[in-house]
C-alpha cells in the first residue's frame, strides 16, 4: 500500500492544530512502476541489437573488409538486427495506438475459412522447412463474421508464428474456429511444441514476458507478439486466453463476438 500524506496546520482562537489527509496512491504507484519497467525494457530491446551492429561494423573496420566471406557473414548479422528493431518498432507504435485507443477498427464481412487457409498459406514455406503439418478445421455454421482483417490476420499470423517457433521439427499445428453459442466465433491455435512451465502462464500476456529470452531472440521474436494480439481482440470486444503443458503443446483460444444481425444462425 503506497499513500500520499498531506498536513495542514490551522490556526483558531489561539491553539494550533494540524490534519494529515491520507491519500491511497497504490493504484498511481502501481502505473508509475509498470511504465518505469515498459521505458527500461524498450530501452533494452534496443540496446542489445545496437550493441551487436556496432561491434560487427567496429569488426569490419578492423580488418574484416578484407575477407570477402567473413564480411558478408558480419553485414548479415547487422542486417538481422536492423530487421529485429524494425520490427520492434514497429510493433511499440501498433501496441501505442491500440493504447491510445486511436486505433479504429476498419470491419468488413469476412469469410472465416478462407481467412484461416491465407494465413495457412503465409507460412507454407517456413513450415515445410520446419516439417511442421498444420491443419485446418472449421466447424459448420461459422459463417462469415465482420471484423477488421488487417489486425485479426496480425493476431493469427502472431499466434501461428509462435506455433511454429516453438514447435521442434516434425510437429503439428491445429486452427480451430467454432461457434459458442450463437453469438461468439472462437478460434484457436494449437500445436504440439515445447509448452510453457506452469509458474509463467500467469505472466504471459505481458509485455516483453519471455519464458526463455534466448531462444525468443534466435527466433527473431520481440516479446510482444501475445500483448499485441490481447489488444486487437480486446478491442473488437472478445477475449484471449492461453493453455499449456510444458513439453506437450500450448493451444491459444480467442472469440470474436458476431454483431447483432449476424448472431441468428
Ligand atoms: P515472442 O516474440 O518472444 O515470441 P510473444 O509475446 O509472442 O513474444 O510470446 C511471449 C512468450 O510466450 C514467448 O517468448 C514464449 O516464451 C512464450 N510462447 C508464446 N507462444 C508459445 C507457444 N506456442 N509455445 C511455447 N511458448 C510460447
């Protein structure tokens, strides 16, 4: 408990008193400290790769240039490394707009099924490189639902792309959508990877919250993929949650709800 003291002395027919005003600022203390913690970590995120790029340029500097083989490896790595702050970048701004509640949904009637094979269809080349088979299963009556398509198809490229990320060679994803009840689309993603010990579920849709921050950046990952996605579906007025089991697989579900005249199956 955090609270603010205020005194004030008064003065009346000679005597003097005082009142403290005691003020809860747990809550104001609580916001202070998560955008000190957002601020430091942003900072982070910037600075390794920062870190990286000068150190490979500094190694090309000294010498590296002259070995054509060695100098193309090192352009690669600051290459990467330029893309991961982009991406960062970029993901902050979308994450500050959806904040700022400036980000207004564009929707527009979208057919369910065709939208989970395009999404399929993004990653065909990373998932046959990996081995990884996805499946898709719609159930009858899903219909078409108004959403905006930009930003679901940012949620699902986010959900599949962390399916395949930590899902060894081999295994298996499954989409999922289906009505609960008559007025909710829920879909899921599921696949069969490296699970989430049970002590980080809690903390998993936090900003930067990474079970292994290693093979999260290997991957090429920026740690806000998950927040991302809990703020575009909460925005169109659903809910998201995440189930795992460490060393069996992870399933993450999200719903949409249909507008009113959509909801009559
Ligand atoms: P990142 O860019 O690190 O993938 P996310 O916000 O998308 O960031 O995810 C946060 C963390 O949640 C990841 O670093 C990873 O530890 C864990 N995670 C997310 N999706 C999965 C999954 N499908 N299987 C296992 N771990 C996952």
């Amino acid at each position: 408990l955090f609270v603010k003291v205020t005194y004030t002395t008064i003065h009346s027919k000679g005597s003097t008193g005082t009142i403290a005003v005691l003020q809860d600022v747990t809550g104001q203390e609580k916001l202070d400290q998560a955008r000190r913690e957002f601020v430091a970590n942003v900072s982070h995120e910037l600075r390794t790769p920062l870190t990286t790029i000068k150190s490979y340029l500094e190694a090309l500097e000294d010498g590296a240039l002259e070995e054509p083989q060695l100098a193309g490896k090192f352009v690669n790595v600051a290459r990467n490394e330029t893309e991961r702050m982009i991406r960062l970048v970029t993901d902050l701004l979308q994450l500050s707009r959806l904040d700022s509640k400036q980000a207004i949904l564009s929707k527009v009637t979208t057919d369910v099924t065709e939208m989970l094979e395009e999404v399929a269809d993004r990653f065909s080349f990373q998932l046959e490189q990996r081995m990884i088979a996805i499946e898709i299963d719609v159930e009858k009556h899903v219909d078409e639902i108004m959403l905006d398509r930009d930003r679901i198809d940012q949620v699902l490229d986010n959900l599949v792309s962390n399916a395949i990320k930590y899902t060894p060679e081999g295994g298996h994803i499954r989409i999922h959508a289906g009505r609960r009840e008559s007025s909710v689309l829920e879909i899921s993603v599921q696949d069969n990877g490296i699970g989430i010990p049970r002590k980080d579920l809690s903390r998993i849709f936090e900003r930067f919250y990474r079970v292994d921050k290693a093979r999260s950046r290997n991957m090429g990952g920026t740690g806000l993929g998950l927040s991302i996605a809990r703020e575009i579906v909460k925005a169109h007025g659903g809910a998201i949650q995440l189930e795992s089991e460490l060393g069996q697989g992870t399933r993450v579900k999200f719903t949409l709800p249909y507008q009113q005249e959509e909801a009559a199956v």
